[in-house]
C-alpha cells in the first residue's frame, strides 16, 4: 500500500522528460537561422533580426497548437518557457547585468505578444499585404525593404497552412514540416 510520504518521495525523483518540447523549440529556432532568411531576405543579422525571426517562427507554431486541448496547451506552454529561458541564458551571456535582464525579458515579452497580435489576424485572414507591412514594422525598423517584406509574408502564409496540414501529435514530437524558404526568395512580387 502506498503511503503519502511514498508518492510524495518518488515523486521527487520522476521527472517528465522535456526532450519532445526541447526538440521542437530548436526546431523552431533552426528554421528561423536559415541563412536565406539573412542573404536573400535581407533579414538584420543582428540580435534584433534573429529574435524577430524566432518569434514569427514562435507565433506560427502556437498559432497552429491553440485549441488542441489542455495537454497541448502544457507541452507548448513549457516550449514557450524554453524560449524565454534561452533569452534569458543569452542576455547573461552577452554580459547583461542581472538587475537588467528582468526588465530586458519583460520587453521581449511584450514584443512576443505585441507581434502575435498583429500577426494572427493577419495569417487567419492570408492577408499578405497586412503582413507583411507588419514584418516592416518589426523586422525591417529602419530599412523597409518591400520586396522582401512581402517574399517573407507568402513564406509565412505558407508555412501556417503547412502546420494546418500537421497533427498536433507530429508538432508535438518535433516533425514539424515547414515551408521552403529558398521557394520564395525570387518570388516575383
């Protein structure tokens, strides 16, 4: 018979493998390092660039996973929580104090939930003009660059109906079937 103390002791040591979120959160961070998106996109190559990139990448997989139910909703959430620990692990590394990396993630925050607003409504509409005058506003802040801007956005639209075509459990395990980005970098626009 089991007493409280048991289940409470070998409780400690059970811990639920996190491989499946960690393996879909680096999938997702490895599609948005594709080297097109910086050559041929014309992507920052900076901090900023890369972080707006991760976050439409981000947007694309919660977008996809909303709604599938409470187990679902955990299994991204903990993937949502990865990200942020990686940002908080890189802003240590680059030498942010500890004082300013609260506030720093508390922006990135923001910024995440600022550009899922302003994406979703656009992808669920396939509105290609909205976003990608949303991707200027945020990828491209100080260089608009029209021609990628909308290249990005077909990309985007693309890879949003290619996550429609995946079940949750495929997405969940880490098989998840982007877009080709190389497809739409000459995409006459």
């Amino acid at each position: 018979m089991k007493t409280l103390e048991t289940v409470m002791i070998f409780g400690l040591f059970r811990r639920r493998n996190r491989d499946a979120e960690h393996k879909v959160y680096c999938e997702i961070v490895a599609q948005a390092r594709q080297p097109v998106f910086y050559s041929d996109f014309h992507v920052p190559d900076t901090i900023d660039g890369r972080f707006d990139l991760i976050v439409a990448h981000a947007v694309l997989y919660f977008r996809r996973m909303r709604g599938e139910g409470k187990a679902v909703s955990e299994f991204t959430q903990y993937v949502f929580d990865l990200f942020f620990q990686d940002m908080d692990a890189s802003l240590r590394e680059m030498g942010v104090s500890d004082s300013r990396v609260q506030k720093k993630i508390t922006v990135m925050g923001e910024a995440f939930f600022g550009r899922a607003n302003v994406y979703n409504p656009a992808i669920d509409n396939a509105d290609v003009e909205e976003l990608a005058a949303a991707l200027g506003r945020n990828i491209f802040p100080d260089n608009p660059e029209p021609v990628a801007q909308t290249r990005l956005a077909h990309y985007i639209l693309e890879s949003a109906s290619r996550l429609g075509d995946q079940t949750a459990a495929d997405l969940m395990s880490g098989q998840i079937k982007w877009a080709d980005p190389e497809a739409f970098r000459d995409l006459p626009v």
